[in-house]
C-alpha cells in the first residue's frame, strides 16, 4: 500500500499546480492536518469480495472506523468479521441506516441493488460511496446523480484510477499537450477464466454467480469496461457523441446470459474514437489503454509513455543496415510496394519513474473518508463516476439493440465546470 502521508504531502505541495487541474478531485485532501484526529464511522453494506478488499484498505485509516454490516450471505458476514470483529451485524440494510450515528456507507452489492440502497442512504442523510457501476439503468444513475445534489451528501464511485499516480501524471502530460492531438483511444481488458464462483447450494447459484445473469448484471461492460471508458472523458475532456458494438457468448457456454465476448467503439465529434473490446477466454494481452496522440502513445496502466521519434540506431548497426540494403537490393525477387508499417520497439519511459505498488483503491477511500469528515464534495468526482457508468450502460444497450446509439440529451450533466460542494454538518 502506498504511504499515505507521502502521498498527501506530495499533493499539498502540488497545490493548485497542473496536477490539480487535470484532477481536481484532489482537493479532498486539502484538509488532511485538519482532520488527523477525527473519525468516521463507516457501514459496509455487501461486505463480499470486493468489499472485504475495501475493507482491507479501510481498517488501516486510523480515521476509519467500521461499526456495521450487512449481507443476505451469511459466509461473507464471517469473513467481514474477521476484519471488524466489533462492528454490529445487521439482518436488514435498512434497519442499519436508522442508526443516526453511522456517517456513510460503502455499498458493494450485485448490481441490480445498488440504486435503491443508495437512494435509501441519501434520504436517510449518509454520504454514500458505491461501487461501479452506479446503476443497473442510465435512469437510475441520473436519479441516483441528482439525489446526491438534491441532498447534498458526499458521493463517491469506485473509479480507483481517480487516484491512480500513473493515470493523474498520465492525464497531466495529456492536458499540457506532450503527446500532441490525441485521435484515438484504445482500451482492452482480456482474462481466461470463467468469471464462475463455487456455490455450496444450488439455490444460491444466481445470488453467488450474479454477474452472470442478465436480470442482476450487465457483464463486461458494467464490470470492466466503466474503469476504462471513464479514461477518454478523463483524457479529451468531453463525452462521446455516439456508440455501435457487438456482444456474444463464443466460449463459456456454461447457461450464462452475459456476453463474454465484445467490442464498442465509442466516437467523439470530432471523429476520434474509443474503443473497448474483451474477451476472457485469452489473456495474452491483459488490459491497457492506448491513448494515441501525434507526437506519442501513453499507456497509463503500464505506467510509460512512446515518443513517435526514437533516436537513430548507433552507428554500427546503421552501416550493418547500409550493408544489408546493398547486398538484397540487387537480388531479383518481388517484394512490397509500400513500406511496412511493424510495430515499434521502443521501449518507452516510465511516468513515475518505477511503477507504483498501488491501483489507486486506498487513495480513492482515503479521499472518500476526508471528504465525509470535511463535509466537502471535491469537484468532478461524482460527475466522473457518473458518467463511466452512463458509457459503460450506453455501451451495453448498443450491444444488446445492435444498432448505434447517441447520448441521451437528458441525462447530460455540467461535466467540467462544476465546483466543489459544501454540505450542510448534520
């Protein structure tokens, strides 16, 4: 895990420099000497896989402190417990938010049921932090968006490349223009596994393997696709206009419904486009985007970055070549007509200088945690998990309609100019 206190002294000495603007959600921890001392109390609502692995991050912030939880899966209660062995168990979600002392909470539960939890949450005047995607429809994400500004409460998604140092020294290259006019992103993430867990009972098949499932999931597109799409918006800053793709299920044909083969290509209006493709039968290539300007490529993931002029080969090996060049070039035998256009070897720069032990996931909870104690909603945070959710569902349904579909005017939200929100204390 990375140090939290470098890290927050290297952002305070960043100020209101580049980084800030490329992201401005950073300000969450402007107050960090401020609030050492004070606490938040946290419920995790789903604490299962993924949310034991917040948790894991959460029990290590001395500001943390987790008091409650709940889940319909008794196996994943043991498992939290053993985290927070002192934190109240709740059989009902809503019975947990009754509780005036609980600040926010942290939901992590299958898809389908995030909206009305969060909803749920608002009202009962908690800050909310929820997993991607937000919503099982774009219509929940909107109402969910604009329940958060109605309320006022902090609002937080789990976009952990938010936080990620690559991405934000990636993202402020990209902005100061050092990689020229960006015309094409291109984004993959590729796995071999089934995505399938072992289920003790029959009758809980679609509670465990509910990203399966067409009626709790969105497949690929909800679950990988939200953390890359939301890189473009991030990178050209602005939406795309429109989105075509294909979806099918080519191997794991196992009476799974979600697509485990797709692709989307996203088109902005200026004609640069975005695409996202997976397939989780191979994973030779892993995941990575390519962001691709005139003058470089960078690939935030990896952490480097390609200028397209490499220096000239030494000196030795040019008169190899030369050599080469004179000897071929008279034998008579057909070759191209066009210079072949390989792959480049360069082998690029790191952003960092080495690549970082973490994905972002306890800077983006530790902000969260700030923001709750702060009462401060930094700027574009929600807005940036708003629409990664909104692409990622757009995406799907172009999927499943075959057919090219433009963003819904209605569900459009001030995207860059929006500042921070001071929330009313309790």
């Amino acid at each position: 895990m990375m140090d939290r206190r470098d890290f927050l002294k290297n952002i305070a000495m960043l100020g209101a420099g580049t980084a800030f603007l490329a992201s401005p959600w950073l300000s969450a921890f402007a107050d960090v000497k401020e609030t050492a001392k004070e606490k938040c109390r946290l419920a995790v609502i789903g604490p299962g896989s993924r949310g034991q692995f917040l948790m894991s991050f959460l029990v290590q912030n001395p500001n943390v402190e987790i008091v409650a939880l709940h889940d319909i899966y008794d196996k994943s209660i043991e498992a939290a417990l053993k985290l927070v062995p002192k934190a109240k168990v709740y059989a009902d979600y809503r019975k947990l938010l009754e509780d005036k002392s609980i600040d926010a909470v942290v939901i992590a539960t299958p898809l389908n049921t995030h909206f009305q939890i969060a909803m749920d949450a608002f009202d009962a005047g908690k800050h909310v932090f929820c997993e991607k995607s937000i919503g099982y429809t774009m219509e929940q994400c909107y109402k969910m968006y604009m329940k958060h500004r109605e309320t006022g409460k902090i609002f937080f998604t789990g976009q952990q490349r938010l936080f990620d140092p690559r991405y934000i020294k990636a993202m402020e290259m990209i902005h100061a223009g050092t990689f020229g006019s960006i015309n094409a992103i291109r984004t993959f993430w590729y796995r071999n596994a089934d995505w399938r867990r072992y289920c003790p009972k029959p009758e809980l098949e679609k509670l465990i393997n509910w990203r399966l499932y067409k009626e709790s999931s969105r497949g690929l597109m909800t679950e990988l696709a939200c953390h890359q799409l939301q890189i473009g918006s991030w990178a050209l800053q602005k939406l795309p206009e429109k989105v075509c793709g294909h979806g099918a299920i080519t191997y794991w044909k196992d009476g799974r419904e979600v697509y485990d083969n797709i692709h989307c290509m996203y088109v902005f209006d200026d004609g640069v486009k975005m695409t996202f493709d997976s397939v989780i039968s191979n994973k030779f290539y892993g995941l990575e985007e390519q962001i691709m300007g005139n003058l470089g490529t960078v690939e935030p993931e990896k952490g480097k970055y390609y200028f397209e002029d490499v220096a000239p080969a030494p000196a030795f090996l040019q008169l190899i070549n030369d050599w080469e060049n004179k000897v071929f070039e008279s034998l008579p035998f057909a070759g191209t007509s066009w210079a072949p256009e390989t792959a480049n070897e360069n082998k690029g720069e790191y952003i960092t200088g080495e690549r970082p032990k973490t994905d972002g996931t306890s800077l983006l909870l530790d902000a969260f945690v700030e923001a709750v104690i702060t009462q401060k909603q930094p700027a574009r945070i929600a807005e940036e998990g708003y629409y990664a959710s909104m692409l990622c569902l757009l995406g799907h349904q172009a999927l499943e309609e075959e057919r090219t579909l433009y963003f819904p005017d209605a569900f459009k939200i001030d995207y860059l100019n929006h500042q921070s929100i001071k929330t009313e204390k309790p």
